[in-house]
C-alpha cells in the first residue's frame, strides 16, 4: 500500500523531518522546541503507527538532532517505545543517533533512550563542519 | 548585563528571546558548547514561565501571568535568572522538587532526569516535568534559588543557574 510521504522542511524551533516509505528513507534532524509538541509530533506518530502495520524489510531511522528541549525528548521517547513495540513483534528496526562531535549534551541524550528503550540504537558522531 | 525581559512570556517571546542570547554569546565568541547550555536552561526558563504562570490577574498592579528573565555575564561563565509571582499553595511542590536536585552530583541528576523521562508522562500544559532537572544537569553546578512571600496568598520566586566556560 502506498503510503503519502512526509516531508517537512526545519524551522527555527521545529526539525526538517522526512517520512518516506517508497525511498526508505525515515529522517528526523535540527532543533525541536516547538509550541506544542504534541501537535508537531502528534502527526508523526500516526504516521508510524499505519507504517508499521506494512512496514519495509527494514527500517533504519536517523536522528540528527542539534537541540532537543525537554518537552520534545519526552514524545521522542513514546515514538522510541513505539519502534520497540514493532521490534519486538519481530520487524527489522534500527536507531542511527547522530550527534555532533564535540556535542557531548547530544550524545548523553542518545545514550539515555538506547539504555531505556529496547531497539536497536547507534550512536554516531559526525564532523562539526559538515 | 546581556540581556533582561520582563512581561507576559508567550511562544514568540521564547523564540526570540533564546535567539537574541545566541548570536549575542555567539559575538562574545563563547564556545559553541557553552552557547549552546545557555540556550538549553534559557528556553526551559522561558517555557516555565510560558506555561506554568497561571492566568489570574492578583490585583489591577500585578499580572501573574508576568515573569522576568535576565542573562548576565560573570568572570567565569554565564548566569540565567529568572523570577515571577506564585500562589503559595504551590510553593511546597515546587520547593521539594527543587531540594531533590540541589547539591546533587552530575551522576545523581542524569539518573533523575533518566527516571522522570521513562516515567512521566507529558502534562496538559505541556510540560515534562524534566526542565528543571535538565537545567540543573546543563549547568553542571549548585543553583541558587529562593521563595520570598510578597503579598496575600503569594511569593517571588526566583531561581538562578550558571554556566561556567
């Protein structure tokens, strides 16, 4: 079933994100502090929510984030449970945490989700100058 | 002083405000990791008093729904302080969580704000029940912070955090 992409350019205080089930691609990177988190968000999770019920063979999702206010990395953490819930079902689902090198705010942040949530998780560390 | 704001704190507000102290620290050439915590404890500041200030006028002088946030340079780093009215009902919750983070170690907070993150869940308002804990965490030292009665049935509240380059 085809499935409508999401492609969504970043803002000052929401990140780009990119959704597409044709071209695996799931992406999510920039700075979060939206207004409300939960409408930003909200969409994003019913997104995932019909993917994963025909999901592709695998799905690697990358996390780029520069800044992520405490608002934003609570509903992160309930899109996080929700790759588990799949991955436990048995779907191919990974984690690609990207942080900045010398970020090491951003690299705490993605060690707490791999500690707490039972997916698959990398974290990466990319060139400041990128 | 670098920068102070005083009056109702709206999304907008927030914004504007935690992107003024960027490109000002940004100018001052902080590094990019002091710069960025600063911004981190500012935006949760703000975002405090965005959604916690209840709407009740007290009186004709005094709007609680008005805050004060000011960011000022110190030989070692730098300082958010914010202060704003509050019911004295709710002094005491907000005084035991504050107490729960004071003089703990880095290692005590991050498993606090780990705990409250797998725990909590995100309140009508919007809030996490994680912006002091990640203030706290960010500034990586002792905040100071104080509740001093002003009239009838409220208080200043008054919470200072620091940077150190």
């Amino acid at each position: 079933m085809a499935m409508e992409k999401i492609d969504m350019p970043g803002s000052m205080d929401s990140p780009r994100v990119i959704l597409d089930k044709d071209n695996n691609i799931f992406e999510i990177s920039g700075k979060s502090l939206p207004e409300n988190v939960n409408s930003f968000y909200g969409p994003l999770i019913a997104w995932f929510e019909e993917y994963f019920k025909m999901p592709n063979p695998e799905t690697v999702i990358t996390m780029k984030m520069d800044y992520i206010n405490t608002a934003s990395s609570k509903i992160l953490l309930s899109l996080f449970l929700m790759f588990e819930k799949s991955s436990l079902e048995g779907k191919k689902i990974k984690v690609n945490w990207f942080y900045q090198e010398d970020d090491e705010d951003m690299y705490d942040v993605g060690e707490e989700y791999a500690e707490i949530v039972n997916v698959p998780f990398e974290i990466i560390a990319y060139d400041s100058e990128e | 002083m670098l920068i102070y704001y005083e009056g109702e704190v709206d999304h907008a507000i927030t914004r504007s405000v935690t992107m003024l102290a960027e490109s000002l620290l940004m100018q001052k050439d902080m590094s990019r990791a002091l710069v960025k915590k600063v911004f981190n404890i500012l935006v949760e500041c703000l975002q405090n008093l965005d959604k916690h200030l209840d709407n009740a006028i007290v009186n004709k002088k005094f709007s609680l729904k008005t805050g004060c946030v000011c960011v000022f340079e110190e030989t070692n780093g730098i300082t958010v302080a914010t202060a704003n009215l509050i019911s004295n009902n709710n002094v005491p919750t907000l005084k035991s969580k504050l107490e729960a983070l004071h003089n703990k170690t880095k290692e005590e907070i991050r498993k606090i704000y780990k705990e409250q993150l797998a725990m909590g869940r995100i309140s009508e308002k919007g809030g996490a029940g994680l912006g002091f804990i990640d203030m706290a965490r960010k500034s990586g030292q002792p905040f100071f912070f104080s509740f001093d009665s002003f009239f009838d049935d409220y208080s200043v509240f008054y919470i200072k955090f620091s940077v150190s380059n």
